[in-house]
C-alpha cells in the first residue's frame, strides 16, 4: 500500500518534485502476560517512509537540505543552525572549489613556498592562523620595495578558462602613500610570463580581492 502527496510542501524546500510515494511502517508492541497471553499494542500513528534520489548538488545545499529534513524530524522542530562538520562558511559556497591550492598560505611552517624581500620576517601577528610575513619598507627617499611572492617550486596549477578568485589581509602600523598591490602572473610550463593581473595600490587594513579568469 503506499499514499501519495502527503505533505508535500514540506518536500518541496527541500528540493523535491511531485509525484512523491510513501510506504506505511507498522508500529506495534507485543508483551505477555503473566498467564502467558500475549498482547498487541499500536504505538501511534503510522510512520512514513520516503525514498528519493536528488540531482547532483554542491556541499552547501546539502547542508541546507539536512537542516529542513532535521527541522521536521526532532522532537520541539529543533536543529543546528550551521554544519558542525564545518562549522565555517565555505570559501566557495559555489562549491567550486574548498581547499586553498596555495601552499603554505598562513606562514605556519615559515616561509616554506615563499620568496621574500630582505628584511622580511615571520611574526605572530596573523589573522587567520598565528604567523604572518612582516614586510618593513624604508621611509626615506628611494627606498625599495618589499615584495613576497611564491616559490618556483609551489606555483599553482590553473586550468584554462576557470575563474579564480585571490586575495590577501594587509594590516599596516604607519601611514604608506603608496599602498600596497596585489598582483598575479601566468607562466607557461617553460617558466616564460604570460600575463600578469594586478590591483592598484590599495590602502592598509584592508582585504583586496581579485576575481580573474585562467
């Protein structure tokens, strides 16, 4: 026996489409008496089981889908607000992409990946994780800048016609008139350049961001 559109509002937030199908579950109890009878016992009204399969999603909206089906199920129509499994919001809620491909982003394992200019240290000044690079420019007239770029030996693979987004946190303590700018080059596998994309010079305590495409 099965019945159909049983609250199907419901199951449309989470994605589903009529027609649906449901199949009845019993819920009974069987005890015995002291003199051996035995007895049935209907717990409650019959449960109702549903198998679908969805269309491919991405890890946000099967989070989102987990939240409603828990909403409905739990005793009181409580549920967690967020994914405990991640507990952070995606770095691409499109679900393109959830790692950061660069190594060593964080400076956590010092400047392994990295090239820095002279006078350029690790600190415990960070903002994601503990460590950050602390780039120290001379003030004075003609003084050269202070860059921080990617070892050879880490570049980052890219595939063609995909977008990217990078970016990077800047915290200053003195006033810069010259900013601080972002910038990203293409090589081809023989090391020769490419392209190359860059921001303006942008002020400090602030998160410039540059979506580009491979």
């Amino acid at each position: 026996m099965a019945l159909t559109n049983v609250r199907s509002d419901l199951l449309s937030q989470i994605g589903l489409q009529p027609p649906f199908a449901f199949d009845l579950m019993r819920r009974d109890e069987v005890s015995r008496t002291p003199n051996g009878q035995s007895i049935t016992t209907e717990l409650g009204w019959p449960l109702w089981k549903l198998a679908f399969t969805t269309s491919e999603r991405n890890f946000g909206d099967v989070v989102r889908q987990q939240a409603i089906l828990n909403h409905l199920a739990s005793v009181g129509n409580l549920f967690y607000a967020h994914d405990v499994r991640r507990p952070f919001p995606g770095a691409y809620p499109s679900g393109f992409d959830l790692a950061n491909p660069i190594y060593n982003p964080e400076f956590e394992d010092g400047l392994t990946g990295w090239v820095v200019s002279a006078d350029c240290q690790i600190t415990n000044d960070g903002r994601g994780g503990s460590k950050c690079v602390q780039l120290d420019k001379l003030l004075a007239s003609g003084g050269s800048d202070r860059r921080v770029q990617n070892d050879a030996g880490f570049y980052v693979n890219v595939t063609a016609n995909e977008p990217y987004d990078f970016s990077v946190y800047i915290k200053s303590n003195v006033e810069t008139t010259t900013g601080i700018r972002l910038a990203v080059n293409f090589y081809d596998v023989s090391g020769h350049t490419l392209a190359r994309v860059a921001t303006q010079p942008q002020p400090p305590r602030q998160i410039m961001c540059r979506r580009f495409g491979a």
